[in-house]
C-alpha cells in the first residue's frame, strides 16, 4: 500500500518516512501544500499523512480540496497545534483522524494500521481469498495458515490484488501501489512480481488470472 507523507520538517519527515518504509509501505514524501495537492490530484494513495503548517498551502486546504473533488482517501493531520478549535476545524474539513507533535513513531504507525483498517477492510481485521489470509494488523500473509514469505514489492502487489476481490487490476494501477514518485514504474516489474507470486501460490488453489489487456485478478478455485 502506498502512503503520501506530506511534511516540510525534512529531518521528521525522514524519520517518519523511514519508519513507514520499515513497517514496509511505499511511501512518498513531500514537503509543501502545493506540491501535495498536485499528487492527491494525480496519483492513488491508501493514506496521506498531512502537516497541518505546510507552505505555500497549508494542511486544511490541501485537505479541504481533497474532500472537494470528492476524494475519500483516509487523511491524519500532524500538528503543533493543541488548540480543541484547530481539531475540530480539521475534522470538519472531512480528516479521519489527528496526532498532535511531539508523536512517538510507534503511537504514528498504530493509527495508520488503525485508519487503513477501517477504511479499507470495513473495520475488519483479515482480508482472504480461498486460504490465503491478509492480516491488517500485522501485515502478514499466510497460506493455509502457514506464513508467506515475500519481498517487499511482492507484499505490496499481492495487498493490492487482495484489498479489490473480483475486480481486474492493471499493470499501471499495481505499479501505482508498489512504486513511489521517483521511482522508475516499468509494467515489465509487474510481470516478474506476478510470476514470483503465481510461484508462491503454486498448487494452493489460489491463483492470479491474466486478461489480456486488462491486467491481473486474484482468485480462488470455486470462487
């Protein structure tokens, strides 16, 4: 899953953006409103995470222009300021949630599991597809309840794949969820990451289906 971090204090920034990138989400960073209105416009994020004092834009009106174009993704604001009317403003605006700084990185990744729950499993725990089970929690795969090791562009296709059940995903919309803004996106990598994951789930009874020209579908015998 991809994460837009949006913080023009560049040493936090990293430090936040490391410790996403640890837990093992794709994360872009930037540093002012303007820049990040122009992603939020462009690209497809599981979460943003906004600065509430950015330049050139601050945070609410990124926010407010999120929410205007009808844009659901899950926002957390970070900010310096305590003030009840500044939360309040913040949730009016249509954030999900707030984490006032200083922050300890841990309580920063438990609301981002906690705010990707809700939105994007209904508020459950687990996703599956036949006896593959995607744990939100703890981002771990198994198959038939034994654990699924996989690389970290591996983990991010197979979420994507997981988190759309019957729906065809394509090459550019998985290389949106596993590459980052300056990364190189080549549907070529979406190949190879496929065929690795068809490997992994060889004889599971879970496989990945190809439409030509349309992408990948994950599926499960009798489905």
């Amino acid at each position: 899953m991809r994460i837009l971090l949006v913080e023009d204090h560049l040493q936090l920034a990293a430090s936040v953006a490391q410790a996403l990138k640890s837990a093992g989400w794709t994360v872009d960073v930037l540093h002012d409103g303007v820049a990040a209105d122009l992603a939020l416009r462009g690209e497809e994020y599981a979460l943003a995470i906004l600065d509430v004092g950015l330049p050139r834009m601050d945070g609410f009106q990124v926010l407010a222009r999120l929410r205007e174009r009808g844009q659901s993704v899950p926002v957390l604001m970070l900010t310096a300021r305590g003030e009840v009317k500044d939360r309040v403003h913040g949730l009016n605006l249509g954030a999900d949630d707030y984490l006032a700084k200083p922050f300890e990185l841990t309580e920063l990744e438990a609301r981002v599991k906690a705010l990707l729950r809700r939105t994007r499993l209904g508020g459950e725990r687990q996703q599956h597809c036949g006896n593959l089970r995607y744990d939100l929690e703890t981002r771990r795969f198994t198959l038939a309840d034994s654990l699924l090791t996989l690389t970290s562009r591996e983990q991010a296709v197979l979420e994507a794949l997981i988190a759309r059940p019957g729906r065809v995903m394509s090459k550019e919309q998985l290389a949106a969820q596993v590459f980052g803004l300056n990364e190189d996106a080549s549907s070529d990598a979406i190949e190879i990451y496929v065929h690795r994951l068809r490997k992994k789930l060889e004889g599971s009874g879970v496989k990945i289906v190809t439409f030509r020209g349309l992408g990948y579908l994950l599926e499960a015998a009798g489905d």
